[in-house]
C-alpha cells in the first residue's frame, strides 16, 4: 500500500509539473491526422492546398504529370471530391515544371524552357494561354527563362506571378562573335551574366488583356556569394504576408523583399540550436563543367539549408534540412534522423525551434493549411497521412 501511495504521488507530481511550465514557452504539438485514399504525388511539390474562389473552402490536391497526368481533390477531412484531367494542357505544351491549383476552375500550368502559361478549368479545357515571350520587345525576347515552383512561389497572389528569370545559356554562346571558347569559358561568362541579372520576373494582370510586366533585384546574390561562384538553384522564394521572401541554399539569412518595387527590406539571420545553416558556393574554375556541377551538388547535398518558408496568421515556420556531417561510407539514414522547424513571429523574431523524426515525417512535405502546419507521414501503406501541428 505503501508503495502505491508513493507511485501515485510521484505521477501527480508528474503531471502537475508539466501544467507548471514557462507561461512564454511554445509547444508546437500535433492535433489530428487526416488520410487520403490516393497514389498520387510522386514528389512533395505535386501536393499542395487551396481555398476555393468560389466556395471558400480548403481543399487539398494531389497530381500526376508523368503518368496519370491528371490532379485528385480532396475535402480537408480527406473524403475525394473531384478529378481534374489536365492531359489536353500537358499535350500542348509537352512539359511542365509547376502546377498551381488556384481554384477549382483556375489550375496554372507553367513551362520552364518554352516560358509558357496555361489555365484550365475542371473540366480540363484551356481557357487561356500565354507565350511570355510574346509581350516583349525583340531586344529581350527568348533571352531568359523563367522558373516557378508551385504554390506560393508561383502563384503568390491574384494579380501578380512572380517568376525567379534566368539567362538562356544558349545566348550567351550565340552572343560570342569568335566562337573559340570552351564550354567551360561559357560557363564562367554565363555566371557573370546570372550574377548582375535581375532575380525576379513579375507578371501583372496576367489573366487579362492588359499584361505588364517588371524585372527586379539584380543584386541578390551579391549579398551571399562572390561574382565567380556556381551558385545554381532552384527558386528560393514565397510569396507571404504580403512581402517576397528570397532564402538560399548558399545563405543562413532570409531577406525580404518588398513586392512592388523589389527593393530589399530586411535581413533575416537565422541560427539553429541544431545545425548549421547554409553552405559557401563553390568557387568556379576551369575545371570540367560536369565535375563543376558534381562539387556543387556534392555540397547542397551535404548542407543544412532552409527547405521553405511557411507562414499562418501571425507566425512564420522554416524547415531546415540538417547539415550532413557523417563519413561517406556510414548508413546515413540511421544518423540523419531528424530536422527541426524554427518559429518567427509576425515581426520576424525567434520564438523557437522544434525538432521532428525525420523517419516519421517527409521534411520536404511541410504545407501549411487552414489548421495548422502540416507534414506527411512517411511508410503509409494505401495512401497518404498527413499531421497538422498547432502551436500551443
């Protein structure tokens, strides 16, 4: 009796310790899993949410551009809605690098080589078409080319696209009047042209008859890596609060961007309690463009980088890959078993940082939905789970 009596003081003691934590202290806490019946959504970027122009109501999406070819919807309770066949867009166009559902009868469609914009409705029909290239003046027509990941960093608002713009590496060969450069010579000129462009592509009105479009921010990657750097990437960028916020794999820092005028507002630096954050760009030479482009996969692979930048009502969420600190011939996956979320408020100030089982949650899944933040479970067998996490 006298030994249940002592367990049962340690337990209350226990449990009342826990209500008597740090009245300022956070806890980002899972509240509910919700499963959908479906295969699709190869890769984390072809999932996504949306609110509904016309209901108001979230829905999430799954897609598959390769085989399927089509998009399954869903209710938030994870109950299938609808399908979207999107094959009449992929046959025009051939290839597609982003998809955005807008609406039920707004999907974006975007290409990466061609510069092309599609949207169709859910019936699949295009209604609208756009070749970039088309609305600018032969000085700069077909010179860049113009990269969009989905959701947020592609459709970041109603009235404006914001496209990461990219030289065409064929121009700057085309452009050489002695044609007796090296392929690595090119390389190193087509850095120094990247390096003084314009990072951002707007484009306005873009549903409509009366396009615009802006260049901006040509100065970014002065802020983070020397002119002679290989500093390719893809898009670091969301569209969020109202403000464009740029990261980098090469940078622990976010910087934000005002959207109109593209002129930078802040500097963000980010620390972890668990990782470095960020990695030097590797130093262009003379080397072998593939042996080139191998020493720089090689270090993205291996850094602790920014994976998004997510935001709620008064918070902002940052995944973060960890550094890969381990020997090339150890079993990574039985080390590299965690990373970790920091939590900013609305002001951009540290609130903390959270860590999360890499081994029970895909780190490159995190959406944020009108619940909370979510990420996918991984191992699910006949479907997808996802958790949604509140911060209490």
């Amino acid at each position: 009796m006298k030994n249940l009596l002592i367990i049962i003081a340690l337990l209350v003691f226990l449990l009342a310790s826990c209500d008597f934590k740090d009245k300022n202290e956070l806890c980002l806490e899972p509240i509910l899993d919700i499963h959908f019946k479906t295969e699709m959504a190869f890769y984390p970027n072809d999932a996504g949410c949306f609110m509904d122009l016309n209901s108001n109501k979230e829905y999430f999406y799954f897609c598959n551009q390769t085989t399927e070819r089509r998009i399954d919807i869903f209710d938030p309770e994870g109950n299938f809605i609808d399908t979207i066949d999107i094959k009449k867009a992929l046959n025009k166009i051939g290839e597609t690098v982003s998809l955005t559902v807008i609406s039920m009868d707004t999907i974006l469609i975007s290409t990466f080589y061609t510069n092309e914009l599609i949207a169709i409705n859910s019936n699949g029909d295009i209604w609208f078409y756009l070749n970039i290239d088309s609305i600018f003046p032969e000085e700069i027509k077909e010179k860049n080319e113009f990269w969009a990941l989905p959701q947020t960093s592609f459709s970041c608002n109603r009235k404006n696209l914001y496209y990461k713009a990219s030289p065409k590496f064929g121009i700057i060969v085309s452009e050489d009047s002695s044609n007796n450069h090296s392929i690595e010579d090119y390389n190193l000129m087509f850095y120094k042209k990247h390096y003084n462009s314009p990072y951002f592509f707007k484009l306005s009105n873009y549903l409509s008859d009366n396009i615009d479009y802006e260049f901006g921010l040509g100065d970014i990657y002065h802020q983070i890596c020397e002119e002679n750097s290989d500093f390719s990437e893809y898009p670091k960028y969301r569209y969020l609060n109202d403000k464009l916020i740029f990261y980098s794999t090469f940078s622990n820092c976010l910087f934000i961007i005002n959207p109109d005028n593209f002129e930078l507002e802040e500097k963000v630096e980010l620390n972890s309690k668990f990782t470095n954050i960020g990695t030097p760009a590797v130093v262009l030479s003379k080397d072998s463009m593939f042996v080139q482009m191998d020493k720089t996969s090689k270090a993205i692979i291996k850094a602790g980088r920014i994976i998004s930048v997510l935001y709620d009502s008064s918070h902002y969420y940052i995944p973060l890959k960890h550094q890969d600190l381990m020997p090339v011939n150890l079993n990574k996956s039985k080390y590299l078993s965690f990373f970790s979320v920091i939590v900013l408020n609305d002001d951009f100030v540290f609130v903390d940082e959270f860590l999360f089982d890499a081994k029970e949650y895909d780190q490159y899944s995190g959406m944020m939905t009108q619940k909370g933040l979510a990420f996918q479970k991984t191992n699910i067998q006949n479907g997808k789970t996802y958790t949604i996490f509140n911060l209490f």
